[in-house]
C-alpha cells in the first residue's frame, strides 16, 4: 500500500480560480484588491518567496508591489514604511516577509501593520480573533492546510490531530483551526516525552517541526493524514542518498542542480504506512500563496462595510 497523494497545486488552482471570479465581481464595482510585500535584506527563500507573492498577484490582476529593504534597515524605519502602507487607500494589504534581520524587533513590525491589513494573520488582534472565532484575517499556511483537508474530503470532526511544532505562524494557529473543526488536538514539541507514540495517536499528523525528513514511519498511525508544513534543502549528496537513493528522479534532480527539497517527513519511510500525504514540493507550499491571494481580497472586502466578506468556516 501506498498512501494517496494530496496534490496542493491543483487545490490551488481551484482556488485560484475561485478567487479570479471573486475579482471580476469586485471589478465591476471598480474595486481592485492591493498588496504590498516588504522585503528586508538578502534572504535567498524570502527573496524567492516574495517573487512568487508578487507573481501570484500579476497572474491574477491582483494590484501588488514589493518594496525592498537594505540588510541594515533599523526597525523605526521598518515602521514609518509600514504606517505609510496603513494609510494607503489602494492598498489592502500588507505582508512583512519573515525573518527579519536580527536588529529588527519584529514583533514591533508586526504590531504595527493595521490589523485591516494584515494579509498574514500575524497580529495579535487576528490572532486573538481566530481564537474567539471571530471574523478576521486567519495565517495563509493554516488555512490553506484545512483547505486541503477539506477538499481532500479528508475527515476532521471527532479525529485525533497532532500538531508537531508549536509556532505563532503554523502550529498554534493551525491546531485551533483543526479543534473549531471538532478535532480533538494534541500539540506536540521538541519537549514531548515519547514524540512518536504521541504522533501515533493522530489520524491527522501535521509536521510542522523545521527538521529535514524527521517524521519516519514509526510516527505514523496506520491509514493516518499526513500534513507536511517544512521545507528543506538538501545539498550533500549523503543526505539525498539517506532519503531518496530509490528515487531516479530526485537523484538526477540532485546531479543536475546541486539540491533538492524535502519536508520534514521522510517520504520514502512514511509512504507505505500513511493513507494521505501532502507531498514536498507541490504540497502544503502552494496553497499558503493561494490563501494570501483569497485574504488580499478578503481584506479588500473587510475594508468597504459596502461589500461584506463572508465569515470563513
Ligand atoms: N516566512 C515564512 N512563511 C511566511 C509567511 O507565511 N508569511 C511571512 N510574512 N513570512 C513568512
């Protein structure tokens, strides 16, 4: 047996066209969503990242620039930029890409965006609404994740979930919006005692560690969900060997460009055991672009009480 792959880019591709629809409606009231992505220093993922926020927009007629900073940039200067994108009429939202250098308070950053605004759900305001169940700005990454369960018809209501990592941006988030869909969910961390049998409780797994290909087989629930949030390169061919030596492709992928990707599970050890698995790449990464695009014009809506934003479920 083989787990079903859950492919994210088609899910994306759903959604992006649903929110291409979306966007010809709020055209015809002369209304064109707005985004601002800033970029502090040289970053290569963030740099690529960002690219593709932007490039997301274009595709989609979706009004976006992407303002980029010097390394060096201090925090008040971080935050006379982002008060000037509050105040911005065609702007809807605005996204500060993580990490920001180390001199930079990025909680302040943070903070500072107008929660209206807040693209990325990372205010504590909408923080505090996801919490409460109130209408808001959710993060791209966990919304996208109960996207794909949802339209995998993958079933949430009275599963075990595990949620291993505990991060304002993925774990914490992502583990209320599984227990607001009657999930009964265990948050998992680098303190957990006896981490796989813990993990072995879930029908739905979500790794959300930051470590390259930890989450083996014997993590995993027989038929269980498995959600793979990381992503790593790997650039020793050791490495590549250790997790993809049966993989024709990876390894010629590996030859050709010096690296390939992988989430923090191990596919090869974890596929046979799992009955679902968002692969790395194409996996959960897809849909966090396709959630910004849908809260650009959420906020865009949010923002004209005219043209009221459904409540999401
Ligand atoms: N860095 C990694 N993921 C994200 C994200 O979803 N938003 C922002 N702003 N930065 C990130």
């Amino acid at each position: 047996m083989s787990a079903r792959i859950l492919n994210g880019n088609e899910i994306r591709d759903q959604i992006k066209s649903e929110v291409s629809a979306e966007l010809k409606q709020l055209q015809e009231s002369g209304i064109r969503p707005g985004l601002a992505v800033i970029l502090v220093g040289n970053n290569p993922a963030s740099e690529i990242y960002t690219r593709n926020k932007v490039k997301s927009c274009e595709s989609l007629g979706i009004y976006s620039e992407r303002l980029i900073l010097p390394e060096t940039t201090k925090t008040e200067e971080l935050l006379i930029r982002v008060e000037e994108l509050n105040r911005r009429e065609e702007i809807d939202g605005i996204l500060v890409q993580l990490p920001l250098p180390s001199q930079v308070d990025s909680k302040r950053v943070l903070l500072a965006v107008d929660p209206q605004k807040d693209v990325d759900g990372f205010h504590p305001v909408n923080l505090g609404n996801l919490l409460s169940q109130r209408p808001g700005l959710v993060p791209c990454t966990p919304a996208g994740i109960l996207e794909i369960l949802k339209r995998s018809g993958i079933p949430i209501e009275g599963q075990r979930a595990v949620v291993i990592g505990r991060s304002d941006i993925v774990g914490k988030p992502v583990a209320l919006l599984l227990m607001h869909h009657n999930a009964t969910v265990t948050i998992c961390h680098s303190r957990t005692r006896d981490l796989p049998a813990v993990c072995r409780e879930g029908d739905i797994l979500v790794a959300a560690l930051g470590k390259a290909g930890m989450v083996t087989a014997q993590y995993v629930k027989p038929g269980a969900t498995v959600i793979d949030v990381g992503i790593s390169q790997l650039t020793q061919l050791a490495d590549v060997e250790r997790f993809f030596s049966g993989n024709a492709k990876r390894m010629e992928e590996f030859e050709k460009k010096g690296a390939t990707l992988i989430g923090d599970v191990d596919p090869a050890s974890v596929m046979p055991v799992a009955g679902a698995i968002t692969p790395v790449p194409g996996g959960v990464g897809p849909l966090t672009i396709a959630m910004l695009m849908v809260n650009t014009v959420r906020a865009a809506r949010l923002r004209r009480a005219a043209y009221p934003a459904p409540v999401p479920s």
